[in-house]
C-alpha cells in the first residue's frame, strides 16, 4: 500500500560532536532511504529515535533492542 509512497520519519540524533538535534524530519521511500540522506548530511550520528509518518498517522519505528527482545522471547 505505502510501497511507492514517499513518507517522512523524524529523526533524533546525536552529532559526532554529542549535541542532541530533535524532529529532523525526512523524506525516503523506506527508514533506509530516509538513514542514508540523514547520514549525508550529519556524517557519524548517532540516530536515537526514529519516527514514521504516514499522512496523519505517527507510526514508531521500533529500535534494535526492541525487536531482538522480541526475537529472543
């Protein structure tokens, strides 16, 4: 359904330099095109969080540690 859709996903980083920069709002087809034109432009961040927006709907991308706790149950 969203497959061709371009959609935005906040970010909230941590810059090389350890200054916290919130709502950095992106657009991609998926999370990893969204990551790749974040890290152009903030090169070593960190990404703390991690949004999706679908029209008017907030959908939370889960973290790593989310979804290996799920695997590991």
């Amino acid at each position: 359904m969203f497959s061709d859709a371009i959609v935005k996903y906040a970010f909230r980083i941590r810059t090389r330099s350890g200054s916290i920069v919130e709502n950095l709002m992106i657009h991609g087809r998926d999370e990893i095109e969204a990551q790749k034109k974040l890290r152009q432009m903030y090169p070593r961040c960190q990404i703390v969080d991690c949004i999706c927006h679908r029209g008017g709907v907030r959908v939370p991308v889960p973290s790593f540690e989310e979804v290996a706790s799920l695997i590991v149950r």
